[in-house]
C-alpha cells in the first residue's frame, strides 16, 4: 500500500497545534454525517469503535483498540449535520462538513493536539484511517488494517518527519 501526506500541521488560532485533513466526497451530507456519528460505520474506518451520546456533554466510549486501553471521551459540541467534535485522551478531534454542488460533501477532520511532537504520529495514523473511509465512501473494501500496531504506517510517519512535522512521541503497540 502506498500512501502520501496529505495532512497539514497547523496552528489555530488560540496558539494550539492540530493536524488537519480534508477530503471531497461523491455523497450528501448526511450521508457522510453517519460515516462520523455512527457506531457501525465509524468502525470501519476510525481508530476504534466508538459509541456516541450525540449531544453536547454526552459520552464517548471508545474500545476495541488492541494497543489502547479502552476509554471514554466527551461530546464539545454538534450542529447536525455540519459539526461534531469531542475531547479524545486529551485530544480533540473535530469533523466539519460542508456541502457542495452535486450532493458532494467537504470533510475536514481536525485532531487538535495536547502536545506537538505528536502531530507525526497522529497525522500518519488518520492517513491509515482516511484511506479506509476514502475506500468505504467510494463501496469499496479497505484491505489490510487501518489502525494499530500492524498497520503499514512507517512509511508515512517517515514522511511526515521528513517534512518537518513535529515528532518523538511514543507509538502505541511500538514503544
């Protein structure tokens, strides 16, 4: 498998660092809304299972994970179908749709980070994840894992790195 950086490092506005995607989709908005709200789909794609309480305040519990032990995070804030974001191991992970022309949908996951030198790994690790959902978006089948300790993400971690990206934290299931 062969895959390119496509994450950009950045820094927000309040001065914290995040690793953002963007992606287009041949699907409405609603429909990739589910991609990101629902159980069953999100396990197809995300890092691990996780179930929703799709409120502000609800409950996050992700599990599943051979390398992470499970956990549970919290809801920050939704506007369906437009916004979700939750707080993840201190993380916070953002999904902005936005819908276009021709029932296309932009995607933009931000994973705001709690510390920088893990904008490498984590980057690496949604390329792994995005290539899953790209697949799934297109009714294909994602070959190989998308997530943990056997997933083929060396390569792209090298070339974040190789491209300056902030790095050195510990990989779970490597360190």
């Amino acid at each position: 498998m062969s895959l390119e950086r496509t994450g950009t490092f950045v820094t927000l506005d309040d001065g914290r660092p995040a690793v953002r995607f963007t992606r287009t989709y041949d699907h409405p908005v609603e429909r990739v809304w589910r991609f990101v709200t629902d159980a069953d789909e999100l396990a197809q794609w995300f890092p691990s299972r996780a179930e929703i309480d799709l409120r502000p305040g609800g409950t996050i519990t992700f599990s599943g994970d051979p390398n992470m032990e499970d956990s549970t995070g919290r809801v920050i804030a939704v506007d369906a179908p437009r916004h979700l974001s939750f707080d993840w191991g201190g993380d916070e992970v953002h999904f902005d749709l936005e819908a276009l022309d021709g029932d296309r949908t932009r995607f933009t996951l931000t994973n705001v980070l709690v510390a920088e030198d893990t904008a490498a790994r984590n980057g690496a690790g949604w390329e792994l994840c995005l290539a899953a959902l790209d697949a799934k978006a297109r009714g294909e089948r994602f070959e190989g894992p998308h997530a943990g300790a056997e997933a083929p993400w060396k390569e792209i971690y090298r070339a974040y790195v190789d491209a300056g990206v902030p790095s050195g934290a510990p990989v779970p299931g490597q360190d």
